[in-house]
C-alpha cells in the first residue's frame, strides 16, 4: 500500500527520532541511582541558561533558510546564521569572563560559577547545529536528520554512564552533553562540506544584506517570540531553583524529560514536516492542514497522557526508585497542560508561515508572564500547590493558541 510523501516524511522522523528519545528513557533508572536530584537540578540550572541564549544565537535566521525558492538565497541565509552565531558566541564568552560572578548570583547558585566558561562552547556547537539541520529539512534530506538524533543521543547515553562512574555530580552531567552535541554537529559538518565545499567562498554580502532586509521580520519579531518561549522554560527552573530548592528543581526536570521525551517523539516529527508543508502550500490549504494536525495530536496523545495522570507516581517509585516519587507526582499534576501544549506544539510555527509574528510574539509574552508571576508571587506556599497552579494556567493558554490558529487559517480560507 502506498503512503504519502508527507506520511513518509512522518515515518522517517518519527522512526530515527524514536529510537533517539528511546536510548535516554532506558538508562534513566540507571542514571537516577547514579546522579542526585541535586546533581540534576544543578544540570537543568545550566541548561537554563544555554536555552535560553540558544534562542538568539543565530537571529533566528536559521528558520528563514526553508522560505526562499533558489538554493542560492537559502545558502546566503545560512551564512548569515552563521556570522551571527560566531558573533554573539564571542560577545557571550567575554560576558562569561567579565561577569561568571554576577552571573552566577543572579542564578541564586554559586556553583555554576565555574561551568558558565563552557556556555559559549555549548552555545556555538548548538547554534551550528540548529542551522544545518534546517538546511537538511529544506533539503528534505529527513533520514540523514533522524540518524543524526541516534547518533547524539546514543552518544549522550554512553558518556552519561562512563563519564558519571569517574566523575561524580554535576561534572558527568554536562561534559557528556557537550560531549554528544559536538559529536551530532561535527557530522553533520562532514556531510555538508563533502557536498558544498567551502561554503564561505560563496559569500555574497549584498545578497546578504538583502535577504537580511526580507526576513527581517525574524530577528525583529520571531527572535523576540523565541527569546520570551525560552524565558519562560529556563525562568521556571531558576525560580524553582531560587524560592524553593535545587533538589526539586532536579525532581521537576526529569519529570518533564521522562514525559516530553517520548511525546517529542511523534511531536517534534510533525512539527518538522508540518512546517515544511505551511512553507510550500497555500494559505487557503492552512486550514485544513492546521485541523487536520490538531485532531491528529488529539487521538495520538489522549491515551498517553490520561495513563500519565492516573499512574505516573506509581510508574516513577518503580522505576526510578522511591526518592523519585515526586516527579511522578509532578508528572500528575502537569499533565493536562502537557497534553494540551501536545496538540498544540506541531501547529506553533503557522503564524511564523503567514508573517504575523506579532501575534505570535504577544501570545508568548502572556505565556511567559504568567508561569513566572506565579512562582514569585506564590514563592512562599507549597511547592505542588503551585505546580498545579501553572499546569492550569498554562492549559488555558495553550488552549486559546491553538483556537486561535483554527480562527486565523479558517478567515484565509474565506478570503482565498
């Protein structure tokens, strides 16, 4: 039986990206007797912070590279990422040296002063990374992405449980990421160059300086949206870090990576092609494309995420041991914002499709405002009391995103 292009497309993320989420999931039990829930918040503090730059390393132009029609503005566009990139790397690691101090004390945690030297590595590896792989998406090269995944998880899993028997904390935690992310993106660098050449040669600086005017929309508006989404995450975990402990902020972190990991599998995938598609299409097929996605996530999450709520303690006590209990139970209590925010992750990049980044950029100022009000304004009352706070108020939003989208793509179809 035949398939579509855009189910192959599907199938060839999903299968590379499952075994890739598959890999971490497995050794986690491993991991959670190896690492303390301070050794992972300590994790999930610094990984704040490498998100939340990652944001804007490139000026959001990477996401430009899908739009033009010739492979030669795509190129230009994916040079200019990467001047970006090399540029603001440099100005965050003369931060990092003036100010580790300052930094780290705004972080409320004085021993991620040290490790704030290895930001700007993670920061440039990661940014070079995000560029090539959009350029393999336009280039719907989809199973060189989806080895890619296998590669730097499975590299990530190995150095986690090597590295973690000889170097105890916090150390395991980060070498072995940075450790898988160079791995990831220097092959994807191999395979680029062996079929571009010396891409920098082809630098053509009006082009540049052109293309940079079209798409300005992304750094101006898209960079600012991103910026605030990554504020959000990484806030989150310094203020649970900050007004609560680090223990819980680790608690919370492998909640979130258990269940966003398999989630992201089928998630991530269609978004992926999902974008791919917005880009080519025309605006009076948005609808049916966008209701098509949301009923899609609907059926495929429902399932998941009500066994999530009525057993992930259970499931956590279990398998990762009982000091761990509390991030089944945090599980529990996000779960419904978890699968809403499901529904509504593969349709995130519509408004980006049809150049109205303003409304995307005030629907994620909300998003961001709320959870962070939150957490200060109830930093003193019980930390689960205020998790379920969130998870309530995060479903709302979500929620009003993804109606949003149906009202939006429905008022092109009309017109068109």
């Amino acid at each position: 039986m035949k398939i579509s292009k855009f189910a192959q497309s599907i199938l060839t993320l999903t299968t590379g990206t499952s075994i890739a989420q598959a890999i971490p999931i497995l050794i986690s039990p491993i991991l959670t007797r190896i690492y303390s829930p301070d050794d992972f918040g300590l994790f999930a503090l610094y990984m704040s912070v490498v998100s939340l730059l990652a944001m804007i390393i490139s000026g959001r132009y990477e996401l430009a590279i899908m739009l033009p029609k010739k492979d030669i503005d795509a190129i230009q566009l994916l040079l200019l990422s990467m001047y970006i990139n090399i540029i603001l790397t440099i100005i965050t690691f003369l931060a990092v040296i003036f100010f580790s101090s300052e930094i780290a004390k705004l972080l409320g945690n004085n021993q991620i002063k040290y490790w704030l030297y290895l930001v700007p590595f993670s920061l440039f590896i990661l940014g070079t990374f995000q560029i090539l792989n959009y350029w393999y998406l336009r280039s719907e090269n989809y199973k060189l992405v989806s080895k890619n995944k296998i590669i730097q998880s499975s590299s990530s899993a190995s150095s986690n449980l090597s590295i973690g028997i000889f170097f105890k904390g916090i150390n395991g935690l980060i070498i072995s990421n940075l450790f898988s992310q160079l791995i990831a993106t220097l092959l994807l660098i191999k395979f680029f160059f062996n079929i571009n050449g010396n891409i920098f040669r082809k630098t053509n600086w009006l082009k540049i300086a052109a293309l940079s005017k079209i798409y300005k929309k992304m750094p101006l508006l898209n960079m600012p949206n991103a910026f605030v989404d990554a504020l959000r995450i990484s806030g989150i975990n310094i203020l649970i870090s900050k007004f609560f402990s680090t223990s819980l902020l680790g608690s919370y972190s492998l909640a979130l990576r258990i269940v966003q990991l398999p989630m992201n599998v089928i998630g991530t995938s269609i978004s992926q092609v999902v974008y791919k598609e917005m880009a080519t299409c025309g605006k009076h097929e948005l609808f049916n494309l966008c209701a098509s996605t949301i009923k899609k996530c609907f059926l495929i999450g429902i399932i998941p995420f009500l066994g999530l709520y009525f057993l992930s303690p259970f499931i956590f006590s279990i398998v990762f041991g009982e000091d761990w209990r509390i991030s089944g139970v945090i599980v529990q209590i996000l779960a419904p914002w978890l699968f809403v925010n499901f529904i509504a992750s593969p349709i995130s990049t519509f408004f980006l499709v049809i150049n109205k980044q303003e409304v995307m950029l005030a629907i994620s100022f909300v998003y961001m405002l709320v959870p962070l009000a939150i957490l200060y304004i109830f930093k003193t009352s019980d930390f689960l009391y205020v998790l379920n706070l969130l998870s309530i108020s995060l479903a709302c939003i979500s929620a009003t995103f993804i109606l949003l989208v149906i009202l939006y793509s429905n008022k092109l179809k009309i017109h068109e």
